[in-house]
C-alpha cells in the first residue's frame, strides 16, 4: 500500500487534469443542480488516495508521504477551483451563465454542498475508515462507495461557481464541508490504520509463538 501512496498521491498532470475535470463536472452539476453530475464528479475526483496516504504517512512514520500528499491535496484544489472559477467567469461574461441559474431556483439537489452539519462529518469519518480498508483488502469495489459518499469535489466546485457571482455565504459553508470532508477521511484513515497495524502485529507474534512451539516439541 505504501509504494500505491506514493504513487497515487504524486503530483503529476494526470492527477491535476482529474482533479480540474472532476471540479468542473462539480461546478456544471451546481448550476443545473443535477444529482447526476454530482455523483459522476463524486466518481471522477482522485482525492481519496492521498486523503488516504495523510494517515498512512502518520501511521508508518513516512513524513516525506505526508508532506506530498499535503501538497498534492492543497495544490490540486487550488488549481482545480481557480480553473474553474476562470471557466465560469468567462460562461457568466458569454451569457451562458447567470446569477438566475444560482440565485433565484430552487436546488435541493444540490443545497447540501453549503450546509454542512455534523452528517457530514459523520460520513466523512465512515467514508474514510471503509476506504482504507477497500484500499488495504481485496475488495477494492468498496472504494466507489466511499467516492460517491463525501463531498469534497462538489464542495470545491460551488466554491468556484458561488465565488464568480460573489455568493460568499455559499462560499464559506462549502468551504467548511470541503475542510470537515479531508478532515474527517484523514482522521478516520488514520486510526483505521493504526488500528489494523496493530491488529496484523498481534496476529504476527501469536504465529510465531505458535511456530516456536511447534518445533520445541
């Protein structure tokens, strides 16, 4: 899992074009207020694995895996949101977009992204422990399930929609789902890992106890 870590959690233009598409999908989906979209960006967003390798690198004392996940995190979203805050302005300045389209309709399809509660950190934390175990198991299908259960993508793409149209209070509560979603992963990853570790490390010395008694007879 270290060496998948350190892969996956690598800055590289693969990963920023991910992360730009995913956002922008997120961004697409807050104006037409689709569901749809907002599972497909969900889907599409690479974020988990170095969400994941945060923990990993605490667990497994790898600061050099932390500190470039760290980065890689807030560089992609970063670069993610100001890609498509440009994006939107230019559709706003084209009339493709208007503060209509975010104001004046109703969205409960997407209205959750801007109002985080203690759900969200709730499912943030499930979000995490589930992937961390999809990603250190055989059942690497469950990881779709944790894709499609946090907001971080759709968190970062409001950002960049409501920031264009100066809907601050929009910005600030997807701001804080963005933060209590990495946060929740992190923590989560972290003691799932420290658990599992510890869990594998018992199993270890009850086999070799078992062993050693084995061959004293």
């Amino acid at each position: 899992m270290v060496e998948r870590a350190y892969d996956e959690s690598s800055l590289t233009w693969t990963y920023m074009s991910f992360m730009v598409l995913a956002t922008l999908l997120a961004g697409i989906a807050v104006v037409t207020d689709s569901v749809i979209l907002v599972i497909g960006a969900m889907v599409l967003g690479p974020e988990f694995v170095p969400i994941a390798a945060l923990g990993l690198g605490l667990v497994r004392r790898r600061f050099h895996l932390f500190r470039q996940s760290l980065r890689t995190l807030s560089v992609g979203f970063g670069v993610s949101i100001a890609a498509v805050a440009l994006l939107a302005a230019i559709a706003r300045v084209a009339g493709l977009i208007t503060i209509d389209d975010v104001t004046t309709q109703a969205r409960p399809g997407t209205s959750f992204i801007y109002s985080p509660s203690i759900w969200s950190l709730i499912i943030a934390v499930i979000a995490g422990a589930a992937g961390v175990l999809a990603l250190t198991s055989a059942k690497s299908g469950g990881l779709v399930g944790v894709f499609i259960s946090v907001t971080t993508i759709p968190a970062s793409g409001n950002i960049a929609v409501a920031a264009v149209f100066g809907l601050w209070p929009e910005v600030w509560g997807s701001s804080v789902t963005l933060v209590v979603n990495i946060a929740g992963m992190a923590i989560a990853g972290w003691a799932t890992l420290a658990l599992q570790q510890r869990v594998w490390q018992r199993q270890a010395r009850r086999g070799s106890g078992r062993v050693a008694s084995v061959e004293g007879e």
